[in-house]
C-alpha cells in the first residue's frame, strides 16, 4: 500500500510517500512544498494546492495520512496553519484519497512507544523503520514520513 504521510504548514508542507506491507516499509519519495512569506496568504494556499495536486497526481498514493492540529504554542500561526491544512485535505478529497488524521501525540506513541518522545526518538524510529541512516534534512519532511509511517502501523 503507498501510503503519502503530510505535516501541515503554511510556510512548509512535507511529504513522504511510502511502500509499505506487513514487514518492510519503503521510502519512495519524500520532499516539501515551502511558500513565499512575501506572498499573500491566498496566493500560499494556491501554491499548496497545486504543488500537493502535482504530487498526488504523480505519485497516486492509496492512501494519505496528516498530522491533526492538536496544540499550538504560536496562537499566530495556528489560524494559517489550519488553513493550510484545510486546503491539504481538499486536494486529497477532489482526487479521492481515503485520508486519516493523527495527532503529534499519537504519531510519537506509534513510532516510539512513548507518546511524549522527542524529535530525536521520532527521528530515530524512522531510520530504523526505514532501514537507513540518511533522512531528508527538513523536520517537515521527516515528520511526514512518520505520520505515514504510523498509518502504516495502525491496523486500519
């Protein structure tokens, strides 16, 4: 099952598509749609989805999994963020993606088996499950592969 992991953002969006069956997972591509903070906020969103609808398209994932907002320290980016994924979902919705959403918490619980570990415990975890030392340098890029890397593991 190709699953496409997304981690929210306005300014950043990663991604990470994975292969995964009962034993192994499979990074097929990873990356991020970054925006202009000069650029209007619509203008942003539009750039998101058509950037996302590019990939989707591309790599015609079964399946999406995306981080849920859960909490936010910045009360200013919380409302573009949330934008931001309202138009993630859109995309995924227009093409037909079956989309399931997991909090920071549970991606974390998944992975490490400890709800509250830390980036570099999640980092960790991806490199074991993917059976690597290299991941992309972008925390955006990386948390996405572990929201989908966590669907994977979450029996739906």
């Amino acid at each position: 099952m190709k699953i496409l992991g997304i981690d929210p953002g306005m300014a950043i969006v990663g991604y990470g598509l994975i292969e995964a069956d009962r034993d192994n997972i499979e990074l097929l591509t990873s990356g991020s749609i970054q925006t202009d903070k000069n650029l209007s906020d619509s203008k942003r969103l539009l750039e998101i989805y058509n950037d996302l609808t590019t990939v989707v398209e591309k790599y015609q994932p079964d399946c999406a999994s995306v981080e849920e907002l859960f909490f936010f320290k910045n009360q200013k980016t919380v409302i573009p963020v949330a934008e931001a994924r309202g138009v993630i979902l859109t995309v995924l919705e227009k093409l037909n993606i079956p989309t399931y959403s997991y909090t920071p918490m549970q991606v974390k619980q998944v992975l490490t088996g400890y709800g509250r570990a830390d980036k570099k415990e999640v980092e960790q975890m991806v490199k074991i499950s993917l059976e690597t030392d290299k991941l992309p340098k972008l925390d955006d890029t990386v948390d996405a592969i572990a929201i989908a890397i966590c669907h994977s593991r979450s029996g739906i």
